[in-house]
C-alpha cells in the first residue's frame, strides 16, 4: 500500500499493533498539577488561601492577581498601584484590542470571542511585556555578569534597539503626562525598586543616542512599575492584556448596537489598492503541463536563488524572518 | 509613525489624542491620580457613571472571589494551549474564549432576569410571584433554570450563598428578590417531585449581583469571564515555567495528560483500507448499509 513497505520505514506497517494503550501501573495516574489554586467540593483555595474568606475580608480582584502570580498578599501601596496602573491601561481608544473585538463582533459572535480575541492583539511590539521584561532583565544579568557600569551595559543596548518598538521609549507620549505621572506615582507611594531607575537610564540613553524627541512611553512605565511590583515580565503580559480585554466587551457591545453585522463575501477591496501582478487568463489543465515549473532547489545556490525570487511575493511569508524562541527560556 | 486608525467608527466610549485618553469623558491619568480603582473603571466604561461606594465594594468581592476557580474548562483550555508552546496570549485567549452557554453563561441569565421582571411589570404581578411563574415554565417545557447547580461543588459553590449575603448587605434589588425567588420555587417544586436540593451557582449569585450594580446581561458576561482570563493566564504560566511541554512525556513520575494511555477509543473497530479499485463499491455499500450514520457528529 503505497510506500508502506518501503525498507526505510522504522518498523512493519503491515504488523502494527491495533488499539490504544494500556495504562501503565507503575506510574501514578494523571492529574491537574497546580501550585496556584485547587478546589473541593466546599472550597476554592488560591495559594493556600480561601478565596471566599479572601473577599469576606475585603480582598478583592487586585489583590487576588498578587495571590495568584505571586504567592502574597499585597502592601497597602502595592495594591494602590496595580489599580493605578490597570486603570490607566483599562482603554486605548481603537486601539488594536479594540479593533479585533469589533471586527469580530461583526461578524455576530459571542461576545467571549471578541474580548478573548482582542488578547490576541499582545506581540512582541504591541504591549510587548515579556520582550520589555527580558530585555531588562538582560540589562541587569549583563551588567552583573561584565561587572561594568549600569550606564554603559545600558548605552549598548540601547543602542542595539533604539527603534525597537519593545524597548519602552518612544515618541507616544511627548504630550501626554500619563506615562510620567504612572513613574512619579510609583516613587510616591515607595514601591520603585531596581526597575524604575534602570528604566531612567534607558531612558537617557535612548534620548542621547536619538535624533528624534523621545520619552517614556506606556510600555516603559507600566513594565517597569509592574515588575517594581514582583511581577514577571511574562505575568505583566497577561494581567495588562486582560485588563484591556475588559474595555474591548464594551467595543464589542457598541459595535453590535451602532454597527450592521458584516456578511461573508460582503467586503470589497478596491482595485486601485491591489499592486500584485496584472489580470491574466487561468491556464486549462492541459496548457500546466507547458506553463507551471516546480520549484525544488537542487544545490544551495539554487536554493538561496529561489528563496531571495520567494521574497519578491507580497504575502508569501519569505520575507519575514521570525524565531519562535521557547518562552520558558532563561535569559 | 502611523498614528492613524484601523477603520473608521464613531465611539461614545473614548477618545485618545496625543494629550490624553479620555473614557466617556474622564482623563484616564486624572482618574487614576485621584484614587479611582479598577473597579470604578468597569463602571464608568460600561455604565457612564461613577459608583457609589457600597456598588465599588460588591464588585470588588465579586471579582476577587471570581478570578480564581482553580480547574474549570477554561483553565484546562489555557493549559492545554501553552503545552504547545505558543505565546502566552494565546493560552490566555483560549481560556477567555471558552465560555459559552455550559460555562459560565451569564449573558443568558440576565436576559431571563429582564424577561421575567419586565412581565411582573407588565402583567401586575410582585416579583416573588413571577419566581415561581419563571420556574414552572422553565421546568414545564423541560428546560434547565439558569443559574442553579454546580458540577463540582454538590452541596453549593462555596461563594455563591456568600455572595446573595454580601449582595443583600451592599445593593439589594429588584434582581436579588427574583433569584431568591426562583430558588425558593425551585427547590420546593424539586422537593415536590422527590428530587434533592440544588443550591445557587455563581451565575445565579454573581450575575445577580452584577445585574443589581446596572451591568448589562453581556457587561456582566464580559467582567466575569476576563476576569477568570487572569486566573487562567496564571495557571497557563505555571504550566509553562513549570510544566512540561507537550504533557506527554514518559520520564515524568506521573502518567501526563496526554500521555497515550489516557486515550479511550470508543469508535468503530480497525478495520481495513480499501484500495482506490474497490473504493467506488465500497463507498456505495457503506452508504446503503448506513451503519455510518450513528457515528456523524
């Protein structure tokens, strides 16, 4: 049966074994595995502690992400923090998070798909906490390691990723005070710890080394602020894309009250927008044969020829050069 | 930089300028330095207003007890997710975008809350009576009444009953009168038929809840099921720092989640290919004979 008996294969195809797998005794047999909550039939224990007690105590959503990412209860002025910032990353205007859930409330969902959807939007360049939190972190092993001044190990860096879009200085908010206000906040209430000021140096470095106006910008002050307040960067990923996911439900609401629902097939692209290859007529079957070229390489060179004629195609994807690096790596 | 929008819509929910952002007119910035939380955010955002004390205080209970559920499928979405490694937004989406109409369906308790209070309304009833008017033609047309029963807390999620007290003591209304009463009728309809008690969930605790602080049945759907997306990302990390990828590997200690024999097969037996020659007489037979029918999904 077609290449099933090919001596290459790893075993015998014909005698493989029919039906699943045994359950193996030696082993213990699976369960949920968690360090952060479990549940019976009378209680919901996070860290150790009962939720319902928790909130019976005045605890409440805030105080409960330190439990749940941290392991602790939060100071008074740690828990005035978070809120601070989760208020001020609440809404972005039609901002990507806002965009997807209403293009997908468009569509007549429900409104779990549009708000779990706008998560989506978090990347390595919009709210990219984690690349933020690594490349801090980075800043800080580096410096320890090479035992040179934090200034320096910084001005490389930066210098390295001045443009880019993670590294938390930008021109975004050169009017706007929030994200300066969000640093003075947190020096206020004591919580600054080693972040805030490395994010100052950063800070300085970018401003000396750009030639453009740039300043702290959202990204900057809410990554430092929250690993400040014992979050990991990739904790910091998830507890501010959620709290944007809030404002997007009441995008998806308003996209359903004020807007049309949009059909499939309904959506045109102008013309005069397309810029690939002009209109051509489709070849029969039989004219393949004469037109269509496979395009397997059999030599490097042929490879890199093809791969760099790949790029040319808008869309195709060979342009892009991305590593999916494995997020549990340590720096 | 493109500073510009995707597309173009009028929003009477913000606006943001290089200057400020501003949510349904407040300057974010302004609402954060003056001490507004969270909490208060949900409110202007989806109602327009500022709350009142005794409404910020409900919601922060509400929020702090429904954020962690330890395994629901929405943390078992979230960790199935991060076993393959993508990034963690992803984990986090999936888990958002489990709810629906077994899990946590808030929206559809609400909508049957407005329902049944606008016909007490409407037809001069008090809203107890209109309790026991919902349960019996809920329970007459063999439908589940919303908002009762757990699968794993037997006896009564362990909030829920804390919640209707905290609920009585900050905010009661008009809300709280029904779901008490449809409780009540319930469960004397229940114990009519020989049946046992079955106690308030968080939808019919916390939705509630959430009605009575003048969130819309979809508002409300919206804060608790992100809020969960919280406790889901934290499981989802764990997984992902502590875990193993995959959830399959034979040299942890305990059989993993995916490991082989956790798989029980209750298809159709083995059975052979048919060659691309007999494929056509086959295929006809198959139809005809339509055993196939019991296994269409």
């Amino acid at each position: 049966m077609g290449n099933l008996d090919d001596p290459r294969l790893m075993y015998k195809y014909r005698t493989r074994e029919h039906g699943t797998v045994e359950a193996d005794p030696k082993r213990a047999r699976f369960q949920w595995v968690s360090e952060v909550a479990y549940k019976n039939v009378h209680r919901i224990v996070a860290r150790g502690y009962d939720t319902t007690e928790l909130v019976e105590e005045g605890y409440g959503l805030t105080d409960m992400l330190f439990i749940d990412f941290q392991s602790r209860i939060p100071l008074i002025e740690e828990e005035q923090m978070l809120n601070y910032v989760m208020v001020c990353m609440f809404e972005d205007g039609l901002s990507s998070p806002a965009n997807i859930a209403r293009i997908v409330a468009s569509g007549k969902t429900l409104l779990t798909q549009a708000a779990g959807s706008s998560i989506l939007a978090f990347g390595h360049a919009y709210g990219a906490y984690q690349t933020f939190g690594k490349m801090l972190d980075g800043i800080l092993a580096k410096q320890a390691k090479e035992g040179k001044p934090l200034e320096e190990v910084v001005g490389a860096i930066v210098k390295k990723r001045l443009k880019d879009p993670a590294l938390g200085v930008s021109n975004l908010m050169l009017k706007d005070p929030m994200a300066k206000r969000m640093i003075a906040r947190a020096e206020k209430l004591g919580v600054a710890g080693k972040y805030i000021p490395l994010m100052k140096e950063v800070v300085k470095a970018a401003q000396k080394l750009s030639k453009e106006p740039v300043d702290i910008d959202m990204l900057g002050a809410t990554g430092a602020v929250m690993l400040d307040l014992g979050f990991t960067p990739e904790a910091t990923w998830c507890i501010l894309s959620v709290t944007r996911a809030f404002a997007t439900g009441a995008h998806y609401c308003e996209e359903n009250e004020q807007e049309e629902p949009v059909r499939l097939g309904q959506t045109l692209t102008p013309k005069e927008w397309y810029d690939g290859p002009a209109d051509r007529p489709v070849p029969t079957l039989e004219e393949r044969k004469s037109v269509a070229k496979a395009m397997e390489a059999q030599t490097p060179e042929e490879w890199k020829q093809i791969f760099l004629e790949r790029q040319k195609i808008k869309g195709s994807g060979w342009a892009i050069v991305e590593e999916i690096d494995d997020p549990k790596r340590k720096i | 930089m493109d500073r510009q929008p995707l597309f173009k819509r009028r929003t009477a929910i913000s606006y943001k300028t290089e200057e400020e952002t501003v949510v349904r007119g407040y300057n974010v910035s302004d609402l954060a330095e003056a001490g507004y939380t969270f909490y208060d955010m949900l409110f202007i955002l989806f109602q327009n207003r500022i709350a009142a004390e005794n409404e910020v205080d409900m919601l922060r209970y509400e929020t702090g007890e429904f954020l962690e559920h330890s395994m629901s499928p929405s943390a078992v979405s979230a960790i199935g997710v991060i076993n393959g490694r993508p990034n963690l937004p992803a984990a986090v989406a999936a888990s958002v975008m489990t709810f629906g109409s077994a899990h946590g369906p808030g929206a559809a308790h609400g909508y049957m809350m407005h329902k049944y209070i606008e016909r007490a309304r409407v037809e001069g009833k008090s809203i107890e009576e209109m309790g026991k008017i919902l349960v019996d033609e809920y329970m007459d047309a063999g439908l589940a009444v919303m908002g009762l029963g757990q699968p794993q807390h037997l006896d009564g999620d362990p909030r829920a009953e804390p919640t209707h007290i905290k609920h009585e003591q900050l905010c009661s209304g008009v809300y709280l009168e029904l779901q008490r009463s449809i409780e009540k009728h319930f469960n004397a309809r229940r114990k009519k038929e020989g049946k046992e008690y079955v106690a308030v969930n968080m939808i019919g605790a916390g939705n509630t809840a959430l009605a009575e602080l003048g969130f819309s049945p979809t508002a409300a759907w919206c804060i608790g099921c992100v809020c969960r997306g919280f406790s889901c990302a934290a499981h989802a990390t764990f997984t992902m720092k502590k875990g193993r990828a995959w959830g399959a590997s034979k040299r942890e200690p305990m059989v993993q989640m995916l490991d082989l024999s956790m798989i029980k097969y209750v298809g159709p037996a083995d059975r052979e290919v048919p060659t691309q020659a007999e494929r056509q007489e086959y295929a006809k037979k198959q139809k005809e004979e339509g055993e196939y029918k019991k296994w269409v999904i």
